[in-house]
C-alpha cells in the first residue's frame, strides 16, 4: 500500500524569541518503502509504504501488537528492517545508526538522569554533541521555556510531577533541533487530565517548530485530537490512512470503522449498493454483495424516535456525559446499540423506546454465519 503525502506540510510563523523557533524549518520528508520486519520465523511488519510530508504530524494507530512500535523503531534505527528502506529528506537512511540520524525520541517512560538537574538533563545531548557550556546552557533554557518549565530548571527530576518529567523529556528531544520526532506512547502513563493537556501542548509545540513528527499511539482519541493524518495499522498492515475527518467518515473497511471512534453493529439488508436497516435506507460505503449484512452505526445517528417509527428497544444504560447523553440499548431484534442524545432525555434502566438511524453513508460487510 502506498501512500503520498499530500496534506501537513504548510508555511510557519518565525518568531527570534526562542533560537529553536528561529531556527526552525518546514521539516523533513520522511518514506517508507516496501519495509518488512522479521523475528526469526515471526513477519511482523509486511511490506509498509508510508510517505510523511515536511512538517506533518503523522499517528500510528493501533492495538497491541499491530506493528506500529516496530515501524517506530525502524524509523529511529533501533531496529534494522529485513527489507525495504526508510529515507530522510530523499537520502536513504535506513543502514545510518540511531545517533545519526538526526531524530529526537520520547518514550513512555521519562528516563531522565535522577543525579542532574533540570537544565543539564535538557542540556545533556547537546554536550554530548560537543557544544560549549554556555550555548548549551542558554539552548536548554530556551527549549525550556518552550514547553513551559524554565521556572524549574534547578529542580531534580524526582522533585517533578510525572506530566512535569514528560515535558522536560520532550525540551531534551527538542532542544538539539532534530529532523525528525518519534514519540513513543509518550503519555499512555499519566493520568486522564494530564494526558489531555501534555497532549495539546504536544501539538502546540509541533506546529511551532514545524518538526515532522510521528506518534504512536492506541488511544484514538489522541491520534483524533493532534494529527494530521493518522495511519490505522493492523497485523502488520496500514489499513487506512487519511485525516481524521476522512477515517471517522469515510472509514475503507469495517475495521477501520469499528477502531475509529464508537460504533454499533446491527443487522441490514443490502441491495444494489445500499443498505436498509429498520425501514431506512442508506448508501454503503463500501463495497457489499447483496443480501444480508452487518451494519456499523455511529451514536449520533442513532435517534429516538416516536410509536410506530423505527424499531422497539430497553434501554440497558446510560451515560451523563455534560452537554449529551450516551444510552446503550438493545433492540427487538437482539443488537446492542449506543445512541447520542440531548442530556435533558434521560432514560431509566428498563424503559421501553423505539429508535431509527439517520439516513447518511455507512460501512457494511457480509454478515458471518455461524459454523
């Protein structure tokens, strides 16, 4: 499969009060091609084709095992591909050792060094680079004040919240200007709050530098919140990839439209190109003989509906969630299907209400028989 990037890249604001700002460029072109990965007899990547424009943020989404730490890992050279090639800006990088490729990483875990301050734990890779004390010094100052914590740049790691330590892990992964930035789950070990900020600042930061990067990540709703495009992998294999708009609407198979946000699976019919379900029909998305069908609808085109509209249901649970409702039923026909409504429409355990869907496109697939 293979992907051009033709979204992310964009014109960035300069700015002279921060060397990194200043000095920052419109990223880097990262491609994959044709990358296979193999543990002894196990393929776990099969043959990925991902092109990243300059300055895009690009997600790699997931579950577990799926490929998408490996592709990271390929990208950052810790692991070595069995095939294929990775580039950097048109130049082959893929036989070039971690610590030249130019790219910044950041991990679940903080890893900072417990014994250095704060602005020698930032400052730590430029040394290593041989830059004198005061420039490196002043750069970690500065990549400090970037994600908010030069205030704190005599403290010692362990005197640090953990979404404080995060942060000073991504100023050390900035501060020597990388081509490329990989992040690794980077916020799947702090708490709900937290996450959400860091993960707003992630993108505030990024769109700033203009630093093509690459996230990865299981959480859906992260990948939603801060991405360009989003690549939806799955055994080894990038499913879809697109924007967030166009995999929430446009999902291409079934479990792409299962993985990306909440959807409900219910029974319909399918006819030349359409589905019905509870005397409503509506177009599919993809491609489906006719006959009968499992249909994936989102909550918020499921509605309720008044006697003798749609079909009868009880309702199971709900949910208060501010401004709307989430309500699970189960309908006459045995599906379980979740709905979004106004949060004044509040429904008991155990109350009788009919429901229908909304006519718009949806993602059908042949329904599985049981052996």
């Amino acid at each position: 499969m293979t992907i051009d990037a033709t979204a992310g890249a964009r014109a960035l604001p300069r700015t002279a009060d921060n060397h990194l700002l200043a000095a920052a460029g419109d990223g880097t072109r990262v491609a994959l091609r044709g990358i296979v990965k193999d543990y002894g007899a196990t393929r776990v990547l099969h043959g990925v084709d991902l092109d990243i424009a300059p300055g895009e943020f690009v997600s790699l989404l997931g579950p577990s095992g799926c490929g998408k730490t490996t592709a990271l890992r390929v990208i950052s050279g810790l692991e070595e591909a069995t095939a294929g090639t990775v580039s950097f800006g048109g130049t082959d990088v893929s036989r070039t050792p971690t610590n030249k490729r130019d790219i910044g990483m950041v991990f679940q875990a903080y890893s900072l060094f417990p014994h250095l301050r704060v602005l020698d734990n930032v400052a730590f890779g430029l040394r290593r680079r041989r830059v004198d004390a005061r420039t490196s010094r002043r750069r970690a100052g500065e990549a400090l004040e970037l994600v908010g914590l030069d205030h704190l740049a005599n403290r010692y790691p362990h005197q640090l919240s953990g979404g404080q330590q995060q942060r000073v892990a991504l100023a050390r992964a900035l501060v020597t200007e990388p081509r490329v930035l990989l992040l690794d789950e980077p916020l799947s070990a702090l708490d709900a709050k937290v996450r959400v900020q860091l993960r707003d600042e992630i993108r505030r930061i990024q769109l700033r530098l203009g630093t093509t990067t690459v996230f990865v990540t299981h959480d859906q709703e992260e990948a939603l919140a801060v991405s360009d495009r989003i690549a939806v992998m799955d055994a080894g294999r990038i499913e879809q990839i697109g924007t967030p708009e166009e995999l929430y609407l446009r999902p291409a198979t079934p479990r792409v439209a299962a993985f990306i946000g909440l959807s409900s699976s219910v029974p319909g019919v399918a006819s030349g190109g359409a589905v019905t379900v509870w005397g409503t029909t509506m177009p599919a998305q993809t491609t489906v003989p006719d006959g009968e069908v499992d249909v994936l609808l989102r909550p918020e085109h499921v509605r309720l509906v008044g006697a003798g509209l749609g079909i009868g249901a009880v309702v199971e649970e709900s949910t208060f969630l501010g401004s709307i409702r989430r309500s699970l039923v189960r309908t006459d026909d045995g599906a379980l299907v979740r709905l979004q409504h106004p949060a004044a429409e509040r429904l008991e355990f155990g109350k009788r209400v009919r429901i229908a869907v909304t006519p718009v496109p949806v993602v059908a697939s042949t329904r599985a028989t049981s052996p």
